[in-house]
C-alpha cells in the first residue's frame, strides 16, 4: 500500500474509533458514570439537554454540508493528468460569496443565540411559589438550610419530587459550585453574595453532584447528593428532623459516646438539640460550623458526601473518619483528636442513634 495510504486508512480507524467510544460514554452513562447532563431528571436538566441537541444538530449539518463541498471540490477539480485539462472558474475575490458565508454563519448564531440567552436566565430565576432551599458551601461540605421548615443538614437534600426548589446558594468561605447534573446546570456559590438555581425532579429518585470549583485540597471529595421524595414522605422527613435527639441517660447504650462528644472538642463546632433544651449543643451560625449531628443517622453518607467510599460499611469509615479526619480528607478542617478507639466506638453507638 502507498504510505499516503496508508496513513489515510489509519487515521481514519483512529477518528472511526474515538467517534465510536464517544457514543459507547454516552450510550453507557448509568449508574456508575453519575455525573452525566445526558439523563436529565427534571425540567431544567431537560431545557440543557434540549438546547444541547438543538446545536448538536445544526452543528452536525453545517458540518455534512461542508464536508460534502469539500469533497466534491476535491473529486471533480482534481489534476486529472490531461494536458487539456482546463482551470476551474476562479471566485477570489467574489464579493457576493463573501456576503453570503458572513451572512449565513451569523444568522445560525443569531438563532441559536436565542434560546440559550433565554435558557441562560429562565434556569436561574425562581418562580415565586417555589420552595426555598438554602445551600451553604463549606471546605469541604454543603450545608442545606430550609427556612420555611427550620430544617437544618448537610450533604443530602431532600426534596418532595414534582415541586420547583429554589436553591439561594452563597458560600462561608471560597468559592464553590453546586451541580447536580440531573436537575440543572452548574452555578457558582459566592462568599458575601446570593446566587439562585431552579431545582426540580419530575419523579421520587436519587441525584448526585459534585462541587464544581475547584476549591482547597479536597474538592474532588466534595460530593452530594438530591434525594427527591413523595410529598408524604418530604412531610415526614421534615417532621423527623424537626423532632429533638434523646439525651442519654447514664447507662443507656449511647452514654459513653455522648460524653466523649462533651469533653473532646467535638462540642465546639457541631450542633446537637437535645429534648432536654438546656443540655442542647447550638453553635451560633456566626461561628465555625460543622454539620449539625442532631440526625446524623437519617443521612447515609457524610465528609462531604464522600464516605463511605464503596464496598465499605456505615461504620467502618465512620471509624476511620473519627481516627484522623484530614488523612481520610486531606485538609479537613476537623482535626484529629486523639481519641482512643474505644472513644471511637462509644461515639459511633451514640451517633448512630441519632436517627
Ligand atoms: Cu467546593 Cu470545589
């Protein structure tokens, strides 16, 4: 084979197989590829994807129609090796080709311009009626705060399914930004400012996302998660976590974990409400805060949404997570407090309990 030929056929197995794993990622994206803006979950993600097709599309034509003058430019004008052979008609200089590749191109920007400005502030502006989420990002964790329900978390939004959330995002410290990609796009978490972002899932289900700045040492572990819920069970949610922890009583299971979250430092950043209000743990907001443990329990991941990692049990991380925090996230603003593994054990008994 001629090595011009060579080369042809091999770049072409080369774009021939990059074409094909791109579809294969696409096609494949499920369970354990999360993070995809192509499996939208509710109305906004959709109005991306939509949009996203829209310009695909038109891209792809702009590119067959090019290709194909290109092409037939090639095949018809080719040096034939006759001695004939005439010139093609040159058109250097034609003003009316010129006007009319200006022209085209800046109309197919114009109308593509449209709906992406529009999409641009219809997925950021609430509507008035939609429930307010506050999302609070920390190095390295989201705080979830709902104002209506006086509900405060961290890590797990939960949020009734079918129902407009408006998430008022700003950060404590740097920046930050909230994607869930089945919900909507990315936007930024401002220290100081207000940012919004239209949430919505259409059906009950579970969402991942990442903060999508980059952030300090461990924002690839700054995860979290939108669990969309029935209306019922948002109600009952918010109704648990407005419920109290129970204060252990000397000799209850959770006792000795409870004192070890009292006189270890534990207490100096982490709010707990106990029934009993005078023994209840409130940091001010105004304070460096931890995630709030009075329901530690009722989420099933924590440090950011980033344990337990998989194939790993609840507690086992929890174990290694109390034993020394910034080993298991690097830069963790929880310290490791030397505490004795029979410390650690007493505080998972009790945080456990916390449901
Ligand atoms: Cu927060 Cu990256």
């Amino acid at each position: 084979m001629a090595p011009i030929r060579r080369r042809l056929t091999r770049l072409t197995a080369l774009v021939g197989s990059s074409l094909l794993l791109t579809a294969c990622a696409i096609l494949d994206a499920g369970e354990d590829q999360p993070l995809t803006t192509f499996e939208p979950a509710g109305p906004f993600a959709e109005q991306i994807d939509s949009l996203f097709w829209l310009v695909f599309w038109i891209a792809t034509g702009v590119f067959v129609l090019v290709m194909a003058g290109l092409v037939i430019i090639v095949v018809f004008f080719r040096d034939k090796g006759k001695d004939d052979q005439k010139e093609p008609k040159q058109l250097h200089g034609s003003p009316k080709l010129e006007v009319l590749w200006t022209v085209i191109p800046a109309l197919i920007l114009a109308g593509i311009a449209v709906p992406t400005v529009s999409s641009i502030f219809e997925l950021t502006e609430c509507s008035p009626d939609a429930m307010e989420v506050e999302v609070i990002g920390h190095q390295w964790w989201f705080e979830f705060h709902y104002p209506e329900q006086d509900v405060d978390t961290a890590n797990v939004m939960v949020i009734p399914a079918g129902e407009e959330i408006c998430a008022v995002m700003t950060s404590d410290d740097v920046l930050h930004n909230f994607w869930v990609p089945a919900l909507n796009g990315k936007r930024y978490l401002v220290p100081g400012q207000t940012t919004t972002l239209r949430l919505e899932a259409s059906e009950p289900g579970e969402f991942w996302g990442h903060c999508a700045e980059f952030c300090g040492l461990s924002h690839s572990l700054m995860r979290t998660r939108v669990e969309a819920v029935s209306q019922a069970d948002f109600d009952q949610w918010v109704a648990d976590q407005l419920a109290p922890a129970t204060l252990p009583a000397e000799g209850d299971p959770g006792y000795e974990g409870y004192e070890v979250f009292l006189n270890k430092a534990c207490i100096q950043c982490h709010t707990v409400r106990f029934d009993d209000a005078e023994a209840s743990n409130i940091v001010p907001p105004e304070e460096f805060n931890g995630p709030d443990l009075t329901h530690f329990a009722s989420r099933d991941v924590f440090a950011g949404a980033s344990l337990p990692e998989e194939g790993e049990s609840h507690d086992e991380a929890l174990k290694r997570w109390l034993a020394n925090p910034p080993e298991v996230k690097p830069g963790s603003l929880m310290p490791p407090l030397g505490l004795t593994e029979a410390e650690i054990d007493a505080l998972i008994v009790w945080l456990d309990g916390n449901e």
